[in-house]
C-alpha cells in the first residue's frame, strides 16, 4: 500500500471516529463503534482482519455495504445513512497482515528516568484527546508489542491519549526486569512526561500484568502527580499455580479509582481470591471480568469468539472507565471544597 492511500484511510478512520463520539446519541454505542473502525486495520498485524460494515436505519432496515477490496479502505464503508447509525464486526483477513494503517501516528519521545537511564516512549495524541492513558508494557514484552499498540490505537478513537514508554530493562534487551526501585522511578518519569506533552487534560496510568503492578506500587508508594486511577490489564496476583494474595496488598495504600480487567482462565489471578480483594477497596474499585480469556486476553476458537472482539471490549472498558472517572472527579472535588 503507497503512502497516500494509507493517509486517506487514516484520515477517514479518524474523521468518523470524531463524528462518531461527538455526534451519537448513545456515547457507549458510538465509542464502541469508533473502536471497531480505529482498530479494523491496525489489529490486522495482531490477529488479521478487516471489516464488514452495516448500515442501519432507524425504521429498522438495514443494507450492508461492501467491504473494502483488499490493500485499501472505500469510504462507502465508513458512510452513515440519513437517520441512520453504524454497526460493524470483524473477520478474519490473513493476507491484510501486512497492510497496516495507524489513525494516528505514535510519535516518539524520550523520557528521562535519572542521570544514568533514558528510556524511549511512543505518544499517540488525538487533537479531540480528553484524557492521557500512561501505558506501561508487560515483563517480557516491550510498548510496541502489537497488543498494546492496538489497545492505544483504539483509545485514540475515543478521544483517548496515550504514552507508551519502555522499562529501562526492556530498552537495553534484557529479559531480567529492573529493580521495583526503578521501575517505580521510571513510572514516574513517564507520568511527569505525560503531564508536559498533554497538559490540561486527566491523566490516568496503568498496563499490562508486571506493568500495571509497578505503576500502583509506584503510587501507593506516594502518590503519582495529577493521577486521577490506575488500570490493570490482566493484573498478576500470583505467580501461575501458586495462588496467593501478597501481590495485593499495597493496594490498600493506592487511595485512588482502579479497574481490574481480568480473563476468567488468566492462571496469573485466580479469581476466587482476586473477587473479594477487589471487593474490599470498595466503591474505588472495579473488576470486569473477560470470559474465556486468558493472561494475554486471549479467547479459545470453541468459544465462537475471535481475540480481535475482545480486544474491542478491553478498548471499551478502559474508555468507558476512564471517562467515568473523569466526569466524577470534578464533582467530588467541589464537595471536598
């Protein structure tokens, strides 16, 4: 695919996705469907697809519009009737792999932990964004794992802003993680950077298992700066067979909202032990609980459903989240006053 043809779709991708947020009447409905457009092309490198798109009438008709020929994006596909809305699925395209397009770019930066460790960062920022999502890697995977890009891609869809950022151990391509001191430390130089490239708007932090571990023990530790709630990508509870509740513990000192996304066969968080504790920080926490899933948000075939749908609700749920969050915090700051 040349170069101007993956700018017009990303211009399309993100033209509807803004319509899409600003003008439906159901903000869920419309940030689900922005997602699904957002990722129909990027998630291609994850798990190969496409979409099949469905124009729906408020008489309750329906047509379907073709779907884009393979290497481009037809702008039918992406067209809502009058007095209409969008719906669209995904499938499984395997020769799409290759043609990915991104919405919005990720720009590189990088982000200064102390005198001795830098580390590389990837912000992706919507010009519509009302929050920045600070997006932390798992143990042995690093920020441009195509799981996290395609969670960033679709949080940009729903005005979401997003700061991907290495672990110094991960930049220099070790297997072996840092110390917590430094991870901690390096948290915070990314939530610091955050604050400065996407200034004025709520910052929330968190990502996948180890990730999303350092990012609360760096705020139970002491407070993060501006820090509005963390988010948990599959949290590790316990190492896999070893359950166990010692990894929970400091989060009775995160004093902020959490959310727990959590596969029902992650092995890293029995859920038997993981309900309850979450249960016990009260109203700041949330648990969404993914069927089938896996550690990795990874769904089995039997089930009928395809890890690029997952993918789409995990992309929901944090959006979905986050501006929940957002809209509650200046209210319970005026009572506080």
């Amino acid at each position: 695919m040349d170069g101007g043809s993956a700018d017009h779709a990303g211009a399309v991708i993100c033209r509807h996705a803004g319509d899409l947020i600003s003008s439906t009447k159901s903000p869920r409905s419309g940030v689900r469907t922005a997602i699904v457009f957002a990722l129909s092309v990027p998630y291609a490198r994850y798990a190969g697809v496409t979409t099949s798109c469905r124009a729906e009438h408020t008489d309750g008709s329906s047509h379907p519009t073709r779907s884009p020929p393979r290497g481009r994006v037809d702008d039918d596909c992406y067209t809502r009737p009058q007095g209409g809305s969008y719906s669209a699925s995904t499938r499984a395209f395997p020769e799409f792999r290759k043609q990915i397009l991104t919405a919005i770019p990720a720009q590189p930066v990088t982000i200064t932990v102390d005198d001795t460790h830098r580390v590389s960062g990837l912000l992706q920022l919507p010009s519509h964004a009302q929050a920045c999502f600070v997006l932390a890697h798992g143990a042995g995977a690093g920020m441009q794992h195509a799981f996290l890009e395609t969670l960033a891609t679709g949080l940009a869809a729903c005005g979401v802003a997003t700061l991907r950022y290495q672990f110094p151990y991960m930049e220099r391509g070790s297997r072996r993680p840092d110390p917590p001191k430094l991870c901690h430390a390096t948290v915070r130089a990314a939530v610091a950077e955050a604050a400065r490239l996407a200034p004025g708007i709520p910052l929330f932090a968190g990502g996948k298992s180890f990730g999303g571990r350092m990012t609360s023990q760096a705020q139970a530790a002491s407070p993060l700066p501006g820090m509005q709630g963390i988010a948990f990508l599959g949290f590790p509870l316990h190492p896999p067979k070893q359950p166990s509740d010692a990894r929970f513990h400091h989060l009775l000192d995160v004093k902020i909202p959490t959310l727990f996304l959590q596969g029902t066969r992650d092995a890293l968080a029995d859920l038997t032990l993981l309900e309850p504790l979450v249960a016990s920080l009260g109203e700041l926490a949330t648990l969404k609980v993914f069927q089938d899933a896996d550690h990795s948000f990874h769904v089995p075939a039997r089930t009928g459903r395809k890890d690029a749908e997952v993918m789409i609700d995990l992309a929901q749920a944090v959006a979905d989240w986050i501006a929940s969050v957002s809209a509650r915090s200046p209210r319970e700051a005026l009572d506080k006053s």
